[in-house]
C-alpha cells in the first residue's frame, strides 16, 4: 500500500510541475506573439474642406481607375505647388455619379484617388503628405466626365 501512496504523489507533483511548465511558457509565447505585428496600411480618408479651387482635375474612363499617360503631367503641376507651399499637403478628392450600385461606385472613386496619389509618390510628393476625402457622388447637371474625375488641391 506504502509503494501505491508514492506512486500517487509522484503522479500528482509530475502533474503540478508540468501544469506550471505549460502555464509559464503560454505566459512568454502569449507576451511575445503580438510585438512583430505591423497592421495593413490604411489609406487614410480625411474629413478635411477642400479649399479654393482644384489644382488639376483628372478624368478617367467609364470603369477605369488607370492613369493615362497625358495625365501624368499632373504629378510635376503638384510637385512645383508643394515646393511653393512647404507645409501644404495634397488633398485628393474622388467623385462618382450616382447611376449604379452606390458602393461599386465609392469604391471605383476611391480607387481613382489611389491611382493619383500612386502617380504623385511615385514622382516624388511625400507619401503622409498626401490625404483623401470620403468618396462624393456628383448631383445635378454636370457632364458625365465630372461623375468620374480626382481632384487635388495643395492646401
């Protein structure tokens, strides 16, 4: 009976002490899992009033979101402004029409605004100084080209 009783508690310290193992490395594994985690960036949608002006109006194709060539000249338009203005930042504001899905198209504006600040990176303009505005649907009597412009105003 002596032999049974030892081998009960030697049983139930094992138990213990691999309990307290288990404990402790879920503790470090569970502390350290998020440290590396870097969130997907965000394109950042400003409630920022346009002022003045646009700088440029870029229009695109019925469903397109790609930048024409001719369209590129906008980048330099930009980047000169910017040098004119050192604090300013680049204000991006994507518009669709109201015919179809209303998502479809926000996200279709929202898109077009990307394509722009892509092509402004990508010639220079400093990426946190670029902002967007919510996607606008255009009202009233407008040619149908409004309903799918970016404008960027250097404010």
């Amino acid at each position: 009976m002596a032999a049974n009783d030892d081998d009960e508690s030697t049983a139930v310290i094992v138990g213990v002490l691999a309990g307290i193992v288990l404990a402790v490395v879920a503790v470090v594994y569970g502390s350290s899992a998020g440290k590396n985690f870097q969130p997907a960036a965000k394109t950042e949608q400003a409630e920022i009033a346009p002022v003045g002006e646009a700088l440029a109006k870029v229009y695109f194709a019925v469903g397109a979101a790609a930048l024409d060539d001719a369209d590129k000249g906008v980048v330099a338009k930009t980047l000169e402004s910017l040098s004119a203005n050192p604090n300013a930042i680049v204000l991006l504001s994507g518009f669709h029409d109201p015919s179809g899905d209303p998502a479809r198209n926000a996200e279709l504006a929202k898109q077009r605004a990307m394509s722009v600040r892509d092509a402004l990176v990508a010639g220079g303009v400093a990426t946190e100084r670029v902002k967007f505005r919510k996607p606008e649907s255009t009202v009233g009597a407008g040619s149908p080209e409004e309903g799918r412009r970016v404008e960027i105003r250097v404010q």
